[in-house]
C-alpha cells in the first residue's frame, strides 16, 4: 500500500511524459517532409535524416523505460 501512496502523485506527470515521448516518435514523418523541397541540399536532407531517425530511436527507448517504470509501480 505504501508503494501505491508514493507513486499515485507522479501519474498526471508520468501520463503527459509518456504523451510527449509518443508524440516525438508520431511527428518524425511530419518532421522530415519539411525537408522533402527540392531547394533542399541532398547532403543537408541526408544528414537531417539520420539525425531524426537516430532521435526517434532513442525516444522509442525512452518510451519503453517509461512504460517498464509505470508498470513496475501500478501507475496504471
């Protein structure tokens, strides 16, 4: 019970972080068509590209720790 009585407090902190996370990996399509112009350097598109993907993995990671954690401290 007491681990219920000190976690129940971080739920709305934990819920909108898992809402944020989620939205980083949803926004990596919309993210990349800013740089589908043709005025775009290739190099400028190629680098960018890497850079978002490399980013959408990490928040994909951060997002499954997140879980883990809400699961290990009935959160949910």
């Amino acid at each position: 019970m007491r681990k219920v009585a000190r976690t129940h407090h971080l739920k709305p902190w934990v819920s909108a972080l898992q809402t944020w996370v989620s939205a980083t990996i949803t926004d990596e399509d919309t993210c990349m068509d800013g740089f589908l112009s043709r005025a775009m350097n290739g190099y400028a598109k190629m680098i960018m590209k890497k850079r978002i993907v490399k980013i959408t993995h990490l928040m994909s990671n951060a997002l499954v720790l997140i879980n883990n954690y809400v699961s290990s401290q009935i959160l949910h």
